[in-house]
C-alpha cells in the first residue's frame, strides 16, 4: 500500500482497519488489525492478544470463548505457539473454518509469529479435525520462511508434492489442492490423528466418516507420521484429550 496518503485518510483507515477486527468491548491492546491478520477473506468477528501463559488477553463474547477453550483442552500446551486468536464467521469467510497464518508487521512483512482462526459460528461440522489440521501446520511449516522443517523434508522426499488427486493417494480432494505438499501433509496427518473417531471427518459429505483404503499411497502417507514417536505421543495425547 503506498504509504504517501493525507493524513486525515491515514488515521481513517488505520481506525477503520482496527476496529473491523476487534469484537465488543475490546480495545487495540487486545486484539489485532486488518493489517497485521493480511487476509481479507476472513469475516473477522474479533481478534484475542494471547498472554504470556497463551490465555486471551481480554475477555472474548461466548462464542470466542468457547471455541478457545475446544482448541486450549485438545492441544497439548507445547504445540500451540501462536500469539493470537481471531475468531470467524466460516459461512461468511468462503467455507473457511479454521486458518494458520503469519502476523504481519507495519512493514508489511511477516514477523515471525502466528495466529490461529476459527469459526466460532456453530457453523463447522469439523472444528477438532480442523484444529488439528492447523496444528500440523504449524508443527511441519516454519513461520516467515521458504524453508521446510525436517518433517516436512521427509514427507515431500517419500511422497514428491504436485500430483492430481485420486483417492488412493490423497486421503481427501483438498489434500491435493496445492502443489507444494502442504495441504496434503496437515490431511494426512489430521487422519492420523482421528482415523476410526467420530472426528475423522467427511470430507465428500456422503454422510459416512472418511476412510483411507489399504495399500495404497494415501494410506502410507497417514502411516508416515508413525515413524516419528514425538508424533506417536502427541497423537495418543489429543486422542486421549478428545476422550476417546
């Protein structure tokens, strides 16, 4: 954006950019701008400033809160390294209903930080997959960086990103959405996590849970994550934190 406006448009804007993502109540030291969330697809409902103990900075409406507290009770503490919360509106945001995304900076830079969307409608039929999803994003993608974390080194090395969908090799459609491998990695492990649950998920909404077929490339990829036993425990933990 060129920065040489008035300045009367200037202070508009920047008003106008940090209301449209604060909820009720809620002031600037508590929640984020337009600018620094970067993506206007989202239907903001309001922005959370995480505390240093990864509690909402100021109280959230209900919606918020709750649907905070579904991903704080499913997420084991050292995989939720984010530093802020944006709640959502999925009908309204294109289908969305969860999101991990850089924070930008006033430079319009990523800063190297994360926060994490959600839909805090009712309106997601998935939230805890998604939740999970997301968190694989941000246990296999480096914030701020073109560059790739071992997991996801591996992962694209046995299974090279890119190909067109077919069921026996992408455990959804989505999974094959964009070519870098990324989609197809959170899939696969969101599987891992839920297969045989009540959140594995149904993706082709056919009203029956999604399955992975048997010898086959979509069912190696979800069995790749069992290599790894750091990955082996946080999938026992949020299994035993969904209650199953």
């Amino acid at each position: 954006m060129t920065k040489t406006f008035a300045l009367s448009f200037t202070i508009l804007a920047s008003l106008v950019s940090t209301v449209g993502c604060q909820g009720p109540g809620q002031d600037s030291d508590c929640s984020l701008t337009a600018q620094q969330i970067g993506d206007d697809t989202l239907e903001v409902l309001g922005s959370y400033l995480l505390d240093d103990d990864g509690e909402l900075r100021c109280d959230p409406d209900d919606d918020a809160f709750n649907t905070f507290a579904r991903y704080t009770n499913l997420i084991p503490a050292e995989y939720r390294d984010i530093v802020a919360f944006v709640a959502i509106d999925q009908e309204a945001s294109g289908g969305t209903d969860g999101a991990l995304q850089d924070l930008y900076g006033a430079d319009d830079e990523a800063t190297g930080d994360r926060f994490l969307a959600l839909d805090v409608t009712g309106s997601s039929t998935e939230l805890e997959r998604t939740i999970v999803h997301e968190t694989g994003h941000l246990i296999f993608i480096l914030p701020a960086s073109d560059e790739q974390t071992q997991y996801a080194i591996d992962f694209n090395a046995e299974f090279p990103p890119g190909a067109a969908y077919d069921p026996e090799d992408f455990v959804t459609e989505y999974a094959a959405s964009v070519e870098n491998g990324q989609e197809d990695m959170a899939e696969s492990w969101a599987m891992y996590a839920f297969e045989g649950t009540a959140y594995a998920g149904d993706a082709d909404d056919d009203g029956e849970l999604d399955t992975v077929c048997d010898n086959c490339l979509a069912r190696d990829k979800v069995e790749f994550f069992g290599d790894y036993p750091e990955l082996v425990e946080l999938r026992a933990d949020l299994l035993d934190n969904a209650g199953f």
